[in-house]
C-alpha cells in the first residue's frame, strides 16, 4: 500500500505543478503518510517544496477557528448558541432578524445571514480588483463599526451563505473571550496538543527562509495577504507536516484534550442540499452511490498568491492536503486522488 500510495501522490503533485510553480500534496491512509513537493517554491534558491515549506491557507484557517470554538465550547468558556453580541465590546451594534440574533454556531456554520465580506469590500473590491493586500484594513474598530450598517440576507440559522466576515469575527470574538489575540488561541488550543510548530498568523525567523512565494495565476509573484483581525477567515499559514497532524487528528479523534472538540465538531450539522451539509467548519458531502457513496469532509482555501485543500474520510481514515503557491485552485487532482484512495479501499477484501 505504501509504495502505491507514493506513486499516486507524486503523480497528483507532477499533475499540479504543470499549472502551478510549486505543490505539495500529502496523504494519509491509516497509518501510512506520504509527502511529495513538485514545481518551485519560486523563492530566490527555487527550492522544490516539501514537508516544511510553509504556505498561506486561506480559507482552510476556517477549519481551526471552529475547532477551537468547540475546544472553548467543551470546556464551558462559551455556549455554541451564545450571542455573538456577548463576546465584543460593549455597545457594539451586532445586526439580527426576525428577532433572532447571531449565535457563534452561525458564525461557524455559515448560517448567520452576514455577508460575504466586510462593509464596503465588494465596492473596494469592484474598484481596485488587482488590489494587493485586499484584507489589510479589516482591523477590529473597522469590522465591529461596519456591523452597525450590515444587512443580514437570512434569519440567522436558516440558510447557508459562506461569509468571510462571519468566520473572521468568529475568530475575533473568541479570543477576546480567552483574553488573547487570534494567533495563541490557536496555538495553545490546537497546536500544542497536536505538536504543530509551523501553524501561525506572523511568518518570521526560520519560518520566512521556510516560505513560499505566492503568484498569481499566470506565474507573476504575488504579494502576501495580511488579514489583520479578519485572520479567523483566512490569515493561518502552515505546512504539510502540521497539517498531516492536524487531519489525523479528525481520522483518530484526537488527544485526550481535544478529542470532545473533534466530535462536536463534526456532531453538529446544517444541511445545504440533499446530499451535502456543513459541519463547524467544514464542509461534506457524500458521493453519488455510482461512485461508491463515499463520505468526503473538506474545506479548501485560496488568497492572492496561494491555494490549498484538506480533505477526509474517517469511515476509510483516509486523509488528502494540497498546498500550492499559485492563485489557481488545488481541488480537482485533490479531490480525484481523495476518490481514487477511496475506491481503492472500497475494493480491498475485508
């Protein structure tokens, strides 16, 4: 199994890096892990990525803020239905509908009616689309001053709709409840137990020699993204190697003082359509039973310069990471690989 497992993830990296600069892909199939980098980290030295290579997650950040909402939440230090009013300063305007207010199980779930993005962004967005560091200017001030002017397009609960603002101030407003910034939430509720070094918002020291260079999607270097107090949405970089961790800890349940997090996680659901629904945090569906119905849990990410995507089955404990230092997205071939590892093990005599 384990050459195998090689050869199929060096062909998905091979496959990934003829529109990327540089890839890597990892996967996990019970016990055995399988790395393999291919392209460029597109730094000065043109390095081929690997294992330590660090790159911007974006959107897979979304993944630990909700797991460290259910770390808070089993502990007690906050209810999944606590008002998201009653983790941000006194006074702050926090809109509601139909007389329901936001929950922080909305906020993880993409069911509180928030929008997309902050306050004005779509018009900046519209105005200057090659902007550089789009989410720079999304301090707390501004977020928490733009809540008083925002709109919630559905009764909080109700309906799905992915919201980057939403996510962000998840991730704002339970730190302030730990009484910390964003970036050692994470780490003292998720790192540490797992033994991740290289998950964090700041990339300095040892870590920026570590970094890839993010480009665009036709090959030009791309400025990272800062996403100062929205970095609950998408501000994380990391590695495969902490992110292998991370994903075996969704395949195993986790050390002892993780493993109630793990669970209720993935214990509450929101459906989205007859086959699909979202998890705190992440996204799953289960294939068509022509392809083996097949349960796959996932979240992908993308920011100026980078792309990535994690994704699981825990029935199987198989396990597919895509990481790219270009704007394109990682799915697809992460996505084929996640379904080829499956048939696979469909397949395999009991």
């Amino acid at each position: 199994m384990a050459q195998e497992l090689a050869t199929l993830v060096q062909q998905t990296a091979d496959r990934l890096a003829e529109q990327h600069v540089g890839v890597v892909v990892a996967a996990v199939a019970e016990d055995v892990v399988e790395i393999r980098g291919a392209g460029s980290t597109g730094a000065n030295h043109r390095r081929v990525p690997g294992p330590g290579t660090l790159f911007e997650i974006g959107s897979v950040t979304k993944a630990f803020t909700a797991l460290a909402l259910a770390r808070l939440a089993s502990a007690g230090a906050v209810g999944l239905d606590e008002p998201l009013a009653g983790l941000l300063p006194a006074g702050t305007a926090v809109p509601s509908r139909d007389g329901r207010p936001i929950s922080l199980q909305h906020l993880a779930t993409h069911t509180s009616g928030l929008p997309r993005l902050p306050k004005g962004m779509l018009l900046q967005a519209l105005l200057h689309p090659s902007k550089p560091d789009p989410y720079a200017g999304c301090t707390a001030d501004v977020l928490l001053s733009g809540l008083a002017g925002t709109r919630l397009g559905a009764t909080p609960g109700k309906r799905f709709r992915y919201s980057n603002l939403g996510a962000g101030l998840l991730g704002l407003a339970l730190a302030r409840r730990a009484g910390t910034e964003y970036e050692t939430l994470i780490t003292r509720e998720i790192c540490a137990p797992l033994g991740m070094t290289d998950t964090v918002v700041t990339v300095d020291g040892t870590r920026s020699e570590r970094s890839a260079q993010g480009h665009a999607r036709r090959g030009r270097p791309a400025a990272p993204w800062h996403l100062a107090d929205l970095a609950g949405a998408g501000g994380l970089h990391s590695t495969a190697t902490d992110l292998v961790a991370f994903v075996r800890a969704q395949l195993d349940g986790g050390p002892a003082e993780l493993a109630e997090a793990i669970r209720l996680s993935r214990a509450v659901e929101h459906p989205t359509s007859s086959f699909a629904w979202v998890h705190l945090g992440w996204m799953a569906h289960r294939l068509h039973p022509r392809q083996g119905a097949h349960l796959q849990i996932w979240h992908n990410g993308g920011t100026g310069g980078f792309s990535s995507f994690v994704g699981f089955d825990p029935e199987k404990r198989l396990a597919v990471i895509a990481l790219g230092n270009t704007r394109r997205p990682v799915d697809r071939p992460a996505f084929d690989l996640l379904r080829t590892l499956q048939a696979e093990r469909a397949a395999e005599p009991n």
